[in-house]
C-alpha cells in the first residue's frame, strides 16, 4: 500500500491525502535515515500528514512511533 492509498482510506474527509505522493512507505524510510526533506518526500507541508505517515510506519515495522520521529530528527 502507498502512502496515498494508505491516507485516504484512513483519513477520507482530508483534503490533503489528494496531494500525497503516490510512494511505497519503504520510501518514506529511507527518507527517515537520510538527509532527504521528509515532507518533500510526502509531498505534502503538513506535521498532522507526517504524524499519521510516521505512526503508521511505526506499525508495519513494529516499531514505537518515538523510534520514527527521533531517527528522523537525528
């Protein structure tokens, strides 16, 4: 599933998901662990976006939502 597809199942009503590149969350880690600009990658400016993104990120990897947010701010 695709961060697209995965926020507009989950969040329908937010008229953001529109805007959310069509990538594999296996992206959205790697721009975790780079210096890559995490929202660029998203496609979308929003911390609320990048929240739902990390915790469900966190859940495929089984992974406390804190381990996410802090390799992204290392």
């Amino acid at each position: 599933m695709t961060l697209k597809e995965f926020y507009l199942k989950n969040y329908p009503n937010d008229e953001l998901g529109q805007s959310i590149n069509d990538i594999e969350f296996i992206q959205l880690l790697h721009a975790v662990h780079s210096s890559d600009d995490v929202y660029e990658v998203i496609g979308v400016y929003d911390s609320v976006v990048r929240e739902r993104l990390f915790s469900e990120l966190a859940n495929i990897l089984n992974v406390d939502y804190d381990i996410i947010y802090y390799a992204w701010k290392a």
